[in-house]
C-alpha cells in the first residue's frame, strides 16, 4: 500500500488549511496516511552558527526518515503575508540541511486555501515554482477561494471547487499507483 504524507503548513490547531487538508485525505483510497503535525517538530529558528553549534536537531532527523518512507505528499500552505508560515519555512529550511532533496522526487499535491477570494494563490504560486528544486514532482495545484464560503462541516460547498478537487485527488492517485 502506498504511503502518502499529508502535511498542513500552520502551527494553528484551527488551521483551514489542516480542514481542507483533513477534507482532501478523506477522498483518497487504498493508500496509507502518515499526517504531520508540525506542532511534533518543534523546532530552533534555522541559521548556520546554530546548526555549526549544536547539529541538526533530532526532531528533524526523524522527520526526514518519515520523508524517506513516503510514496506522495500532500501539502495545504497556510498563507502569512503572501509566503509559508514561519514554522513551515523554518522545518523546510532545516530538512533541506539533511537531504536538498526533501520531497524526494515524489508526486507532490499542492493546495492553499483563505478567507479571501485569492485562496492562498501567492503562497501556492511559490511553492509550485520553488518546490521542484526541494525535489518535489508537482503533479497537480488547488486553491480554495474564500474558505468560509465555500466550505462547511461537510466539505467543500460549492460543487464546481469541489468537483475540481476530486478530480486532481483521482489524477495525484492515478500517478502514486498506476495501473500495470
């Protein structure tokens, strides 16, 4: 069974991007989720005289032997001023000092999601443009516009977001287990 890891890019327990994150899990079938809760990796700010000081911290390590075992990632960016959360950044800046190759070439999905009608777009942008050089195989993107309207307890509201969603989940699924 293949192994995806799902990540939220925020430290908030009230994240939107940890629900569409959670909403997004629930589509996928016969693979095997490993959630991350950057909250378990707490983490010193990154700089080189710590890292030459004191090493690379053992939440990180793990981290990265949790990378090594995934088949997929999927990733919901939480968006702070038009870029990654602090802690995002600050675990994607110490994992790169382990291995440049943090997603490990595999299929990667990408969403953001706000409250405006933008949906996280420049935060996304970013990452699907800066990732491939982390090693990340971008497979597919989604942005959820003002989260608050077109979500609820139940999912993704507006059915043409969510028909978009479910059918970039079945692309990224297609391309983690293809058919032989």
């Amino acid at each position: 069974m293949k192994k995806i890891i799902t990540i939220a890019g925020s430290n908030s327990q009230n994240s939107i991007n940890r629900k569409l994150l959670s909403y997004t899990s629930g589509l996928l079938e016969n693979v095997e989720q490993i959630y991350i809760d950057l909250n378990d990796y707490v983490l010193p700010i990154y700089g080189v005289d710590f890292e030459e000081e004191n090493g690379i911290p053992t939440a990180v390590k793990r981290l990265n032997e949790v990378f090594d075992i995934a088949d997929g990632f999927i990733i919901a960016l939480a968006e702070h001023n038009g870029t990654y959360t602090a802690v995002f950044k600050n675990t994607l800046d110490w994992l790169s000092r382990v291995n440049i190759k943090v997603w490990r070439d595999k299929p990667t999905l990408l969403m953001a999601t706000s409250p405006g009608g933008r949906g996280g777009a420049t935060v996304l942008e970013t990452a699907v443009n800066y990732f491939p050089f982390l090693g990340a195989n971008v497979v597919v993107d989604f942005s959820l516009p003002s989260f608050f309207d077109n979500f609820s307890e139940d999912g993704i509201s507006n059915l043409d977001l969510k028909e978009a969603l479910i059918q970039k989940v079945q692309l990224f699924e297609q391309i983690i287990s293809p058919l032989e």
